[in-house]
C-alpha cells in the first residue's frame, strides 16, 4: 500500500523526445529518422545518468544540481541537432550516429572538475576576508602538504613576455649588468645636473630579446614584480662599462649638450627574483647550482650594520 502511494506521488520523469520532436518533426526524410533516432538515444543517456526522477527532484532544492541537470539537457539537444544538421548534408546515417554516440560518450566521462588550488581540489573559496584567513591558517596547518613554492609564482608566469623571461635568465646566469645614466656636467652640473638618458643598458642584446625597443618597459614591469632592482652602485668588474659606453644610443646622449657625463649604476636580481628564476625558468640542475653569480639586495632588505 505504502509503494503504491509512493508512486503516485511521485513526479513524472520528463521525457527529453517530448523536448525535441516538435522539432524533428519539421525536418525532411532521412534527417526526421536521424534525429528521432538521436532524441531517443539522448533520452536514454539522460535517464541512465540523472537516475529518473530521483535528480529532478534534487534539482527542485539544489541550485548546483539543477544548473548540471540543465546543461546535461542542453548536451543531448544540441547532439540530436547536429545528427540531424549531419544527415541533411549528405552524411550516411550510419555514420552520423556513430558520431552522436561518440559525442554522447566523452560527456558522460569527461565531469566537471572541482575547482583547484595549487593542485590540491578544494570543495569551495571563502568569499569574505575573515574566512579567506581562517582558510589560509587552516592550510598552513596541513603537515601533508607539499607544495612549497610561493602562489604569486604561477601569477607572475602569466604577467611575464618572452623577452622578459630571457633577461631573468639572463641575469640568474651572468649577475648584475651594468647600468649607465647620461647626465648633464661641467661647472653648471656640479651644482644642479639633469638626467638626459636614463638606465642605458645592454641586457636586450645580451639577453637576445626580440624587441628590442621594449626592454625600458620590461624593466618596469619587472621592478613591478619585484623581481629586479635599480642599483646606484656600479658592477665590479669595470671594464664592462667600456662596451656600454660605447654603444650608439649612449654616444648620442653624450653629445646631445655640450657638457655631459656618465653615471654608472647595474640592475640586479632581487632575493624574491632569485628564487623565483631558480624555480621556474631553469631546469633542477642550474636551480640548483650554488656557484651562480651573487647580487646585492636591495638597500630596505638589507640586514643593519651591526
């Protein structure tokens, strides 16, 4: 007595060829069989997947649930469209829905992925900024994981061009470069000298960047990422000045005035740049060489003088 009135109660199933037949019913010939065809068969997927009415009925209360269900739906729809749009056009019917049943399948094992962070699978975010740090204290408590790297990593890599990765490298591998800034001089600049060119550089040749025009905004982008510096000191080997000094773009500038002079500076790795390059632009065994050129840290990093 109890199942009897259970099923009545119960809703009916929807019927997906309900949903599509009015439309394959405007369809000539061997496109009205196809797609009959097709809206039979996406039926019984749907009903196979969603187990019958149990889901429509979570899809009355669940949000989540519902928003699968309706994109289930649309799947199949949109499959018995194109077996039919297929038929039309000349396709053997045999063919077409062997391609639906293909179609029908990789949905059906292809589910929706939970959303990840750092590789691990996390049910939902946090919206508010209490509950982002109380989530953020709770990872920290994790003793299982191992993902160590810094998550600003994997955002720098998508705030990076090409060129840019080759000047880190660049100056992972060889060390600071040298910098030169073109000043105005003589008696006049000894009290009030103006900067004419400033952070003359070879690091685009020496790099082998493409752009060449571009490596002042390279520069900035990368001290924006604080993965480079703007020393005032110069590099110690001086003799590379020579070549710097030398070059066309600093020659003009020289000349531009009548007294000018050369100021010499270098561009460095910051700590936080460092670690980022050894990481992620270079394979295991440079990253983790410990005979890579030094660089200063920058003058608020730097530990007080005792």
């Amino acid at each position: 007595m109890s199942e009897r009135f259970e099923d009545e109660a119960a809703p009916p199933t929807p019927r997906l060829p309900q949903l599509v037949d009015p439309v394959v019913d405007t369809l000539p010939g061997l496109a009205r069989v196809a797609g009959t065809a097709a809206a039979h068969t996406a039926g019984w997927g749907l009903r196979a997947s969603a187990r019958g009415w149990l889901r429509v009925g979570r899809a009355l209360v669940d949000r989540d649930e519902a928003a699968a269900l309706a994109r289930d739906v649309g799947q199949y729809v949109g499959v018995a469209g194109d077996l039919a749009r297929q038929v039309v056009d000349g396709r053997p019917v045999g063919e077409a829905l062997l391609r639906a049943g293909e179609a029908l399948g990789a949905s059906e094992r292809s589910p929706a992925r939970p959303p990840a962070v750092n590789g691990h699978v996390v049910a939902s975010r946090p919206t508010s900024l209490r509950e982002r740090g109380a989530d953020l204290l709770a990872r920290s408590r994790d003793v299982w994981s191992t993902d160590d790297r810094h998550p600003a990593y994997d955002r720098i890599l998508d705030d990076l061009a090409p060129d840019e990765a080759r000047i880190l490298v660049l100056l992972l591998e060889h060390g600071p470069q040298p910098s030169v800034d073109v000043r105005t001089g003589g008696p006049i600049g000894l009290v009030n000298s103006q900067l004419l060119a400033p952070g003359l550089n070879m690091l685009g040749p020496r790099a082998g960047v493409r752009y060449l025009d571009h490596v002042p905004s390279y520069l900035n982008n990368l001290s924006r990422l604080g993965l480079v510096w703007l020393s005032k000191e110069p590099v110690r080997d001086h003799a590379e000045y020579q070549v710097l000094e030398a070059q066309p773009d600093v020659t003009a500038a020289l000349r531009s005035v009548k007294f000018a002079k050369v100021v010499r500076r270098s561009v460095h790795l910051t700590p936080f740049g460092e670690e980022f390059c050894r990481l992620a632009l270079v394979d295991e065994a440079v990253g983790a060489r410990e005979d890579l050129p030094e660089h200063a840290v920058p003058p608020e990093e730097a530990p007080p003088q005792p």
